[in-house]
C-alpha cells in the first residue's frame, strides 16, 4: 500500500511540474533609464537574460515621421542584463506610406537605434523589438519595414504579437520574423462602460487565443501585465486613465469608497494630480496573483515552452508580487 501511495505522489508532482518554471525577465517603458534599489534587486533576480528597454515611440505627424521620448540614462544605471531595444510605432506611421517611406523609415529607425546604444554605452546589442498594432490594410508595409531593418541591422528583429493577430492571423498575417512576444493584456478598451477588467480578463485571453497552439511562429513569450490605473467618469459618461492607481489609493477622506475596487468624489478637488468634481466615479484596475496564475495554467496547455516578459518594471507594480510561475 504505502509503495503504490508512494507512486502515486510520484506521479502527482511529475504532472504538476511537468513546465517547471518559467524562466522570466522584465520591459522598462519610462523614458530615462534609471532603476531604484528595489527595482534593481528584482530585476537582477530575474532569469531572462535580457532587459527589454522602450528606445523611441515613432509616429506620423502630419506627413513627417518623428521619434518621440527617445531614451536616456542616468550615470549610475548599471545592470548585468543585456539591453534589448524596444520600438513602439503607431499603426497610422504605415497608413498609406510609399515604398520609398518604409525604405526611410527603416534607415532612420536604425541609425537612431545605433546612435542611441553607442551613445548609453550598451553593447551586445543582438535583438531589435518592434510594438505595432498593425491591421489588414498595414500588414503589407509593416511586414516590408521589418525585412527592410532586419537587412541593414544584422540583427535578430522580434515583433510584438497582439491578441486579435492571433485570433485573426488569416486577414492580418504572419509576420516574417523568428519569434514574437504575446501581449496577453489589454483585453478590452477601459474607455468603454463594462464590468470586465480591461488589462486582463481570462475569459476574453481564452477566447482570443483558443488556437494559438497553431500559429505558425513557435518561438513565443508570454508578456503579462502587473501594472494598475484608475478609470475615471465624469457625469457625461467619459472617461479618462490615472495611471498607478492602487485599491489602497481608494482610501482618500474625500472619495466614498463603494463595491467592485471603485470610488465616488465626495468634494470638488485634486486628487492624484488631476482636477476632478463632485459625483466622477474611480475604478481601480490591477492584476490579481491569482488572474496571471491562471493565464500561465491556460498557456502551459497551449505553448511548450515560453519565458515570461512582466510589463512593466516600475516600484509602484513590482511590491509584494510573485514572479516566480
């Protein structure tokens, strides 16, 4: 009895350990490279050799493209993490561009990339991410501008994976990189009335990728969100994002706090830097341990093998987490 009780343990934690755990890093998304203590402790206990850092936004202002908040570091940032630059560009940068603009934009993007890491000192730089939300009508150019940079880079270029490119990979295709990171995030917009937690349902994550198993790029890692905001309301019904905003943050004198992490303004005033009246409703949106443990159950029958990249390394998200799943 105690030798087939004894298998059955056996067995039991074999299935249960079957992943182990996944090795996991961080995206740093300010625009200056500093890290407080607590940020650095954690980020060196991380296990992703890499540091994923926000270089540039680009976007399309009038029919000029612009970098915007382009990085720069502090003269005691040190880490033993190797730098991965991160370029967010708007899906509008490709609306209606010219072959001749994509070639453009390429180049820039590139010499910017080079200037920057000869500038902050970085080194190794092997792999360039690019974030854009691109859709059916852009595919095509977006596709073209990564080849394009791939060619002049030398470098390995990864591309950010969003959930409807997924569920949707027929209209919005493949796009012609090695590996990709999944934003399991942003779910749903926080502008729109619901009861649903915008950053992360598991319901909406479920449904958006019950296929995923079939995409064709294999290499993928999981980005997951342990950032917070508030959704504020005004008496018209719109809406604005605080960002950081916790559940604690709900215990102010002036704001009645009321079920489902929300709050109503008691007096006209300030509150976390904003100008708000009377009557404005705040719902606190944050990550429960519990929803980033049940997506990673969810991806664990779907990819075989996946690192966990957190958005974002910041002091205000990183206390009292576990990044050990």
């Amino acid at each position: 009895m105690k030798k087939i009780f004894s298998i059955f343990i056996l067995i039991l934690f074999f299935s249960c350990n079957k992943h182990g755990q996944r090795a996991h890093g961080f995206y740093f998304w300010k625009s200056k490279l500093t890290l407080k203590d607590s940020e650095k402790n954690i980020l060196e206990k991380s296990t992703v050799t890499n540091l994923y850092v926000r270089f540039f936004d680009v976007d399309k202002i009038g029919d000029k493209f612009q970098p915007i908040g382009v990085i720069s570091k502090s003269e005691n940032f040190s880490s033993s993490k190797l730098i991965v630059p991160v370029i967010f560009i708007t899906n509008r940068t490709f609306l209606y561009i010219k072959d001749s603009e994509v070639d453009f934009l390429a180049k820039s993007i590139h010499e910017l990339i080079e200037r920057k890491t000869k500038e902050l000192n970085f080194r190794d730089i092997s792999e360039i991410q690019i974030d854009c939300d691109w859709t059916a009508g852009t595919k095509d150019d977006y596709f073209r501008f990564l080849e394009k940079l791939k060619g002049l880079s030398h470098k390995e270029i990864t591309s950010t994976l969003r959930l409807h490119q997924v569920k949707d990979k027929r209209k919005m295709g493949i796009p012609p990189v090695s590996k990709v990171y999944l934003m399991c995030y942003s779910t749903s917009s926080p502008l729109e009335n619901s009861d649903k937690n915008s950053i992360l349902d598991i319901q909406i994550l479920k449904n958006y990728l019950s296929d995923v198993q079939d995409y064709p790029i294999k290499k993928i890692d999981i980005a997951l969100p342990i950032y917070s905001w508030g959704i504020v309301t005004n008496h018209l019904g719109k809406h604005k994002l605080i960002n950081a905003l916790s559940e604690k943050d709900l215990n102010h004198k002036d704001l009645e706090k009321i079920p489902n992490n929300e709050a109503v303004v008691k007096k006209d005033g300030f509150f976390f830097g904003y100008y708000l009246n009377k009557g404005f409703r705040i719902k606190v949106e944050q990550i429960p341990e519990k929803t980033l443990d049940e997506a990673v159950v969810f991806l664990n029958h779907k990819i075989p093998k996946f690192n966990i990249i957190y958005y974002q390394l910041d002091e205000r998200f990183i206390k009292n987490r576990n990044f050990n799943r």
